[in-house]
C-alpha cells in the first residue's frame, strides 16, 4: 500500500510558548483534494508550515509521501503558495515568476533555460494565462495573480500542493474560476490538494474531504458532514449561516443555520 | 606647449566614484525592492562610532569603522530573523546608540571637530589608492554574488518563505547582501560621509523603478543613473567649488525629482 500523501501522527506545535496545533492526527491519500477551515488564530497556516517543514513540531511526527518534509522540500515534491505574498509588485513578469517556481538548490545559481522557460509556459496554459505570459505580474488582476502563483508552485512538477487562502483579494466569479482550475489540475495531474481558507460554503462543492481546525481538529471527512451547525459553531465559537454558492450561480441560500432552524 | 592634467586627489576622487556607482547602483536594486532604505543610514552611522573609536584609540579609524558596520548589518539581520522585527525597528535603535557611542568617544578622544566633520560629510582628499583597491576587490565580489545567485535573491526578494520551500539558501543569501551593503556603504564614507551616503544607496534604483518594470532594465538604469549622479556631482563640485559629498547627495535629490515629471510613454 503506498505511503499516505500527508500523513499526521499527533502533531503539536507551539509558537512562542503558546500551543497552536495540539494533538493533530491527518491522513490525507495522494490524489486527494481537501479544504482545511477553521476560525482565524486556529492554526491553518501554521498546519501547512509544519507540513512544509518551515515549523519544527514540539510533538509527534510529519511524513509526507513517506519521508521527512525536509527531504519532500529537498526532491521538489511540494508546491506551496503562501497566504502573503509580499513581492506583488516585483518588477518581473508572469512567465519570470513561474520560472522562478523552478528553482531549486541544484539550478538557483545557473541562469534561465529553455527547458524551464518551456515547463513555465506549460504552467502557464494550465491555468488558462499563456496569453499573458509577458505581461508585468504586478499589473495582472487580483485573480490572475493567484493563477500565475498557482501556476508558480506548479512548475517544479510537485506531486502536493499546498495552498493557503488561495481566494484573497479575489472577487466571487474569479474564486469560482480558481476552484474550477484547482479541480481540473487534481484530476489532470492526479495531484493531491491541501487548500486552506475561509470560504466555508463553496469548496463543500469542489473539495473531496474536509478538516475542521481549530488548535486541534474538530472535524474530518465528507465536506456535507462539516456543514452541521453545531460543528461550525463550536468551531468558531458562534454560530455560523452557511452560504452555497452555487457552481453555475443560479443563486445563493442558506444551507444551514440555527438562527433559520428556529423560525 | 602646455599639457594639462588632473591632480591627483581629484583623479582618485573621480575613481572612487565611479567605483562606488556601480556597486552602490547593483545593490540598490536591492534595497529597494526589501523596502531597505534605512538600512544604509543605519550601516554607516553605526560606522561613525567605530570612527570614534579609532580616533580615541590613535589608531586608523578605517578597521574599527568596519567593524562597527559589519556588526551592525549583521545585528540588524539577526534582530529581523530571530525576533521578527522589521529591519527599522533594529535600524532605530541601533543608528542612535551607535551615534551617541560615536559623539562620547570623539568628546574623550580629544580629536579635532575637523576630523569628525570628514567622516560625516566626506572627504575626498582622504582617498587613498588602498581605498580604491578595495572598493574595486568589493565591487567585484559584489557583481559576482549577484550574478552567481540573482535567481535566488529575487525569489527570496518576492517571498522568503517560498525560496525556503524551493531549497534556496535564505540565511546564507540575506546575511551575504547586508554584509556586501556594509561593506559598500563603509567604502562610501570617504566620498560622501555618513550623513549623505543614503542618497548613493537608494536613489538609483528608485529612479530606475520609476521607468521600467522589468529588473534587469531596472538594474542596468539604476547603474546609469548612479553614474550619472556620482560623476556629475563630482564634477560639479570641482568646479563650482563645493563640498563633494553634499552636491552628489544634491544631485541625487535633483535627478530623482526629475524622474517624478510624468512620461508620455509607458513603462518598458
């Protein structure tokens, strides 16, 4: 049986003396697309960063596809796109920024190949951007950026991908759009997907599974299953209107609330 | 027949600034896209304690200066990566602690108001050929750092946490850049003095910035325009007979309010 994608066994990490993820156990299967959401402060980022092996844990033990997420980082196996993209008004443009994606400890002092250039491109049409290849990434749209860092941790050819609020600065019909990329490169390139974000009601309808975060997880398994109000609301700590967005936008509703529960 | 030539504190003068336009120019680029541009008054203020110091100690100023800058970078970076501040915050407190260390050991060392005033505002009939020597040796180490990791150094510019991911060498690539900039920004003292030496430090890739968008364009412009404002303003002050430091540093101001006039065409 192959080795889990990402595979959690009682990880706890504490940032500054204070306990952020206590006692966390995931498995995720390669090929997988799951939704991490949870309240802000509940520790998502600091869940992908232990991943990425950016964050020592205090406790437990990371593998990712088997081995140690220090070694995943050295093979390139995962692709990340951080919450806070500080560069965003680098002077590069969106082919430059995707082949920088490439760049790893065998290739970060050698100049720009053809090979690379080519896989950016690649990355590039994945996310349906090839016709902006050349066009100054700070002038790009909020959404197109994200797609030309989606494309960015694609480039190196990971086999996960970890995202983190992939949807900010978005605006509802390009989060759709990104969705629908996201689905499409999962069962294209058999990727597996970790996407953290606040967007509680949508990705029910794109993600496979679901993780409920909040310092310790909550929740895990069917996105529908994540949808019960006491769930949300014991895990943000009051309760929750669940809006589903509906895939082709005919229209908006309430799925669950308490507050429409006792009407 | 008569032949004219320049004298020699001006020619070194002319070589020095040349020398430190393309190095201050290449790590320009730098300091601007990190949102740096305290990070020079910092370097070369705390530079002027280790000034003071050499004065009050009879000793060359130029080994303690150093030192006092290579601690200083290398303070400000591990304030920054260990704790999480913003290089600022280190860059506040370090400018002003290291200024009254500066100010103390001048007032103890008994040294004349002349000598602190050449450190401050520059000096250029103090450059030696040994200076040059090693503005060229920095210069040179500088262009091949850059060279050899520009890959690296711009995604760390865009996100550190995503060269980290990538397997880029992060710590080794920051603490090389403020070491080379501390380096440089020492080197400068002599010109243009401690006060002034932000102007070399920020202004050419600001100016360049305002005209391109792409970085290779913006570092060779901002080259260009450290040549520019290094060998006119020297010139300048030859022969209007000015304080060398302080028309470079005028001259920046000047070409930097000139490249704010609006362009009919766009960005290249």
């Amino acid at each position: 049986m192959p080795a889990p994608a990402i595979d959690l066994k009682k990880v706890t990490v504490s940032l500054n003396g204070r306990p952020v993820l206590e006692n966390i156990t995931l498995q995720i299967q390669e090929g997988e697309f799951w939704g991490i959401i949870g309240p802000n402060g509940g520790g998502k980022t600091t869940l992908l960063r232990t991943i990425l092996g950016i964050i020592k844990p205090r406790g437990g033990e990371v593998r990712v596809l088997g081995i140690s997420p220090k070694e995943a980082v050295k093979r390139g196996w995962l692709g990340y796109l951080p919450q806070r993209m500080t560069g965003r008004n680098f002077p590069v443009s969106a082919l430059e920024v995707v082949m920088l994606g490439e760049c790893n400890r065998s290739n970060f002092f050698k100049p720009f190949q053809r090979e690379e250039r080519e896989a950016a491109l690649h990355a590039l049409r994945l996310v349906g951007l090839e016709g902006k290849s050349q066009e100054p990434f700070p002038q790009l749209s909020g959404g197109e950026q994200q797609r030309v860092l989606i494309a960015m941790a694609l480039a190196s050819q990971p086999r996960v991908l970890l995202l983190d609020e992939p949807n900010t600065g978005v605006d509802v019909v390009a989060q759709e759009g990104l969705y629908q990329v996201l689905r499409r490169l999962r069962e294209e390139l058999s990727l597996t997907i970790l996407m953290v974000t606040h967007d509680v009601g949508v990705i029910s309808h794109f993600v496979d599974r679901i993780a409920c975060l909040n310092t310790t997880i909550h929740f895990s398994g069917d996105p529908w299953g994540a949808m019960e109000c006491d769930l949300l609301e014991k895990l943000y700590g009051e309760p929750v209107d669940v809006f589903v967005h509906h895939p082709q936008c005919q229209g908006c509703h309430v799925l669950r609330s308490k507050s429409h529960d006792h009407d | 027949m008569t032949t004219t030539s320049l004298p020699p504190f001006l020619l070194h003068a002319l070589m020095a600034a040349l020398l430190l336009a393309l190095l201050l120019s290449l790590l320009s680029f730098f300091v601007v896209v990190h949102n740096w541009a305290f990070l020079g008054v910092g370097i070369s203020h705390a530079a002027f304690g280790g000034v003071a110091l050499g004065f009050l100690l009879g000793i060359s100023p130029d080994l303690p200066a150093l030192a006092f800058a290579v601690a200083a970078a290398l303070i400000i970076g591990v304030v920054k990566r260990r704790w999480g501040f913003h290089e600022d915050i280190a860059i506040g407190i370090l400018f002003s602690t290291a200024m009254g260390v500066g100010v103390i050991l001048f007032s103890l060392s008994r040294g004349y108001t002349s000598d602190a005033f050449s450190y401050l505002f520059g000096n250029i009939l103090t450059i030696t050929g040994r200076d040059l020597g090693l503005m060229a040796g920095i210069t040179l180490l500088s262009y091949l750092f850059i060279g050899l990791f520009l890959k690296g150094l711009i995604l760390m510019a865009i996100n550190e946490e995503l060269a980290y991911v990538r397997g880029i060498p992060t710590a080794f690539l920051y603490y090389s850049l403020l070491l080379l900039l501390a380096l440089a920004v020492v080197l400068a003292i002599k010109l243009v003095g401690v006060i002034l030496v932000t102007a070399l430090v920020v202004v050419p890739s600001s100016v360049a910035t305002r005209l391109s968008s792409s970085y290779k364009k913006i570092i060779l412009l901002s080259l260009a325009v450290g040549l520019v404002v290094n060998l006119v303003g020297l010139i300048l002050s030859y022969i209007l007979d000015l304080p060398p430091g302080a028309t470079m540093a005028v001259t920046a101001g000047a070409v930097f309010s000139l490249s704010l006039i609006p362009l009919r065409t766009s960005k290249a």
